[in-house]
C-alpha cells in the first residue's frame, strides 16, 4: 500500500499496542542516552522462543559493553508486524534495531529505510558474513549488499510421531505427498486419547495461516497472480488446494484450529496431543528440548509435503536490522552483530542448551559437535528444505512475483491479511471456501490491477 495510507493504518494500532502492553512501556522513543551514561538500545522483536532465548542472554553483552544498555519491545508476531512497520516506513525514531525478514528486507532497503550492512559486516573481525547459508543470505540482500543480517533462517517440513506410526505399522517416506499425509491424518487422529492427526496453523494473518497454506497452493499448481497480474484466486487449482487444506485442519486437526498458530502448535505438537505438524523447521529446537517438550527423540522430519511440485518448503528468515533513522547506530550493529554472531550460538548452545540454537543462519552452526549430535535428524531436512526452496519459480507456472510464503510486494501485507481472515472463517465454519476465495479474488483483483498500472 502507498506509503500515506499505511502509515494511517497502522498509527491507530501501534498506539494501542503501546497502550495496552507493558512491554512497550515507553512506545514513544527508547533510544537514547541510559541512566548510566550509556547508550541505550531500543530492539524490537517478535516474541518466538529463540528470541526470548536472546533477551535471557542479552546480560551476558551488556557486562562485556558497559556503555551500551538494551531495551526490548516484544510483542507477538502480526502486533510486531504492525508496530515495526508503522515505525520504519512513517521515519520513526522509536527503534534502533528491528527484526524483520526476507519479505521486508528487500522491499525496505529499495525504499531506502534500512542502513546497509555490508560494510560494517566485513570489517567487523571475525563476524565472517560468508559463513552465512547462501539462500538465507542472498535474500537478506538488496543489489548484493546485506540490508539485515539472520537470527535465525528456515524452511518448512513435517514433523511426525515416530512412535505413533509405529504404533500402527505406518511408514512415514522421506519425500511424501499431501494425500499421504491426509490418509496418515485420518488413520492417527484420535480424539479419545485427545491426539489430533495433524496440527495446522489456522489463525489468521499471512504469517500465520498462510505460510503452510501457500506452499499447499504452490505444490497443487495454484498461484495469486499470472505474469500479467491477473488474479488467479478462484482457479480450479487454488480452490482444490484451499479445500484441501480446510478440510484436512477441520477434519483431523487440533481443538480450536482458527485460533492455533505457530507457538499454538509448537506447544500442542510438544505436549503429545499430534500425530503430525508441518511448520517451519526452526520448530526442531522446540521439540526437542527436555525442558520445553514431551517428546524428545520420539519426532521423526522428512520434506515438505508435495503435490504436483519435486519441493514445496518455504524460505525465511527472522533477521535484524538497523532502521535509517536510528541515531545510535555505532551501538545498534556492536549488539546485533553480537546476536547473530558464531560467539552467540555458542552461548546459547552452553548456556541454555544445544537444542535451542538458532538454526539455519550460519554454516558453522552444523559443524558444531554436540549441535550435530541433537541435530542428527533435523539438520539434513532443514538444510535441504532451504537449499532447494526457489522463490523465483515457487509454483508450477510462472509468476510475476517472488516468494514462497509470500508475494514480494508492499500490498501484501494488507492483501495477505485480509485473505488469511477469508479462510480463517473457512476454517471456522463462518463460510464456505467457495465464498472465502470469491472474497479473496475481489481483494487480490484490486492489487493486481495497480500492479499493471504503467510505471509499475
């Protein structure tokens, strides 16, 4: 959306955020001179377990830079969304650092809101930015420089019960496809033992529902929009897809599937009440972590489920960045770099535990000993997912965008939204897929058509 229009949208839902959450105490600037003399650090971050991990060990940088001091603003991921980007693209001064992802970093960095990196990275002595995954890499970058830098990088793929299948002489193959995965579901959905055949994102937002259900469209042959920015929403193939997705959570999935995202399932999926979950591979570390999760060594993770496509995993990465309006940058990049450093994922490995590594950013994490050992059946499939993820060629024809989970434009955030709310209703039984998508088409029709717009 025009860049007015989005900063009216969002101004109204920062400030409530800031009204109503403790944790951003203060919305209306954090960076700043500390009460010690220092420079204060404001950091905004989405409130996943890897990032709580990061504020847990933010004492550790602090003892080690006394005259920097960190501040966070945590918030859940579509309340994060919003406030971050209300902030960036109105000029802001309320954040130094600011996590964000490949759907951001590109598209902001073109805009000209976020500094580049690249400099401080290579001169930075051992930060090593080669070391990062190429594909994480290359789409944290803008015209070949790093505009953000990886927390944490991923794919998608299935998790299942390693037991639960044994349990029922089921064979869990290395590359399923999605009838498989729905015949498996209806086999180990047991709702007497309170076991759901498989856990699916449902809540609304298109980081939420959306995610997953992107990739199920790409691999059934569905796309958002032809070459010539027609919308395609309410094709057979998209309707199929859809369908199948909403029937398979409806049918098989967890309680209260129009309510559950990431953290929903990481917690239900931990606690032994699902058979199956597909979601992003970074859930590994959840899952088998003794002190967050039930069934360590008892999940199995093959490929993301496939259709009429030979790989359907996302692409992602939650990164940080440094806005161009931070006036604390020197101390912004000296905490980042910290964070996403090779010295970091070590600390946590030592720390907090090896499972709970952020995955999926740098090479060298997969070379670490006691990693590999925990690692030994996700890091193959986590590193295969991101290897083979193709955000230029996500479907099976061609688009005039890029991404998996994602389309590469600004309007997505607001088109995303407001379809993932059209098949949360499916989901909830409030309306049909047919009328969902028909809704979905009349919003997408509109985008598409300022796309076409000469100048474009």
């Amino acid at each position: 959306m025009a860049r007015p229009l989005l900063a009216r949208r969002v101004r109204g839902v920062a400030a409530a955020i800031c009204a109503m959450s403790p944790l951003a105490a203060g919305c209306g600037g954090f960076g700043g001179v500390g009460s010690g003399g220092g420079t204060t650090v404001a950091v905004a971050v989405v409130a996943n377990p890897q990032m709580k991990d990061m504020e847990a060990l933010t004492p550790y940088f602090e003892r080690a830079h006394p005259d920097i001091r960190v501040r966070f603003v945590t918030l859940p991921e579509n309340q994060a969304r919003q406030k971050i980007t209300e902030s960036v693209a109105t000029g802001g001064h309320e954040f130094d650092v600011v996590m964000i992802s490949n759907y951001e970093t590109p598209l902001w960095a073109r805009n000209g809101w976020l500094t580049d990196l690249q400099g401080r990275a290579d001169r930075t002595p051992g930060y090593a930015p080669s070391d990062f995954i190429a594909p994480v890499r290359a789409a944290l970058s803008y015209r070949g420089h790093l505009y953000s830098v990886p927390f944490y990088g991923e794919s998608s793929f299935l998790m299942y019960r390693k037991d639960l299948f044994a349990a029922r002489g089921l064979t869990m193959p290395e590359r399923p496809t999605w009838r498989q995965v729905a015949a498996f579901a209806k086999k180990l959905d047991d709702p007497e033992r309170g076991v759901a055949g498989i856990c699916l994102r449902g809540a609304p937002g298109w980081g939420q529902v959306l995610a997953p259900l992107n990739t199920v469209i790409n691999t059934f042959g569905g796309r958002w929009y032809d070459p010539r920015w027609n919308a395609q929403l309410t094709t057979p193939e998209v309707e199929r897809a859809v369908r199948f997705y909403v029937s398979l959570v409806r049918g098989h999935g967890e309680p209260g599937a129009a309510n559950a995202g990431f953290t929903e399932c990481a917690t239900h999926f931990a606690q032994g009440k699902a058979a199956m979950w597909y979601d992003a591979t970074s859930a590994a570390g959840v899952l088998e972590d003794p002190a967050s999760s039930r069934v360590v060594g008892r999940t199995g993770y093959v490929a993301a489920p496939v259709e009429r496509t030979a790989w359907s995993g996302w692409l992602y990465s939650w990164s940080l960045g440094i806005p161009r309006t931070s006036t604390h940058q020197d101390a912004a990049w000296t905490f980042m770099s910290w964070a996403t450093s090779r010295e970091y994922i070590e600390l946590v490995g030592r720390r907090l535990g090896w499972s709970r590594l952020p995955p999926g950013s740098r090479y060298s994490t997969y070379a670490l000993p006691r990693y590999r050992q925990i690692a030994r059946a996700f890091a193959g499939p986590t590193l295969q997912g991101i290897r083979h993820a193709d955000q230029r060629r996500p479907t099976v024809r061609p688009v005039p965008y890029t991404g998996v989970q994602f389309l590469d434009i600004p309007e997505f955030q607001d088109l995303g939204t407001r379809v993932s709310q059209q098949v949360n209703a499916a989901i909830s039984g409030q309306e049909s897929v047919r009328t969902a998508l028909a809704q979905s088409q009349r919003y997408a029709r509109t985008v598409g058509r300022d796309q076409q717009r000469p100048g474009r």
